[in-house]
C-alpha cells in the first residue's frame, strides 16, 4: 500500500464550498486506517480509524505547534462538536492556565547538568 497524505483546503471564510465538501469525502473513502491527513490549519489532521461495527467513524486530531514544531507525536482526537465546545470549555478556563504554571514552576522541564570528565 502506497502512504500518501493529501493536504484537505479549508477555506478561511468558515465555510468549505461544495467541492471542499466532496474532495474531503472522496479523500476520506479512498484513505487507509488510521491514516492521518493533512489539512490547511496547521496542527489539524483528519484521521480515519477501522470500521467498528459497520461503523466508520471520522475524528479530527489536534496537534500542538508552535514555531513550526510540533509539541506531541500524538494529538486529541475530537469527533463531535460537544466535544470541540467541551475542549474549548476546559483550554479558555484562566484556571487552566493557573494551574499548569504552578505546575510547571514546580515540576517543570529541568535540565540535567553537563558532568565535565
């Protein structure tokens, strides 16, 4: 099987036309499992998972970038609007924020130091 990843344009006016519409499906019918495709919004992948109970289900996967880099191999697969609004809910919380600085003021990323031989 040839990998391949197709970039999905989603248009900047928060609607896809027609045509977006029916490139994403047709993209999706012709993907792989689990492969991951790729779309215009940086970070914003369409991932399709096996069949589960003659069952296809579509998730998007959100992967953290900044400067260019991705943050984690993996991201959060969301597969409805409630769970994008949840999400949403949860990242605007000012108490999110609060906490993961505390948390990394205290067990933060630190680096080992270099030992001279």
């Amino acid at each position: 099987m040839i990998n391949y990843i197709i970039c999905i344009t989603i248009l900047r006016d928060d609607n896809m036309n027609d045509e977006n519409k029916k490139n994403l499906v047709k993209t999706i019918e012709e993907s792989g499992e689990w492969e991951r495709i790729s779309t215009s919004v940086e970070g914003l992948y369409v991932v399709k998972p096996p069949e589960s109970n003659n069952r296809q289900m579509i998730y998007l996967e959100l992967v953290p970038v900044s400067n260019n880099q991705v943050l984690k191999k993996k991201g959060v697969f969301i597969r409805t609007i409630e769970e994008l609004d949840a999400f949403r809910e949860i990242f605007e919380n000012p108490k999110t924020k609060e906490l993961l600085q505390v948390i990394n003021e205290y067990y933060g990323i630190k680096r080992t130091p270099k030992i001279e031989i």
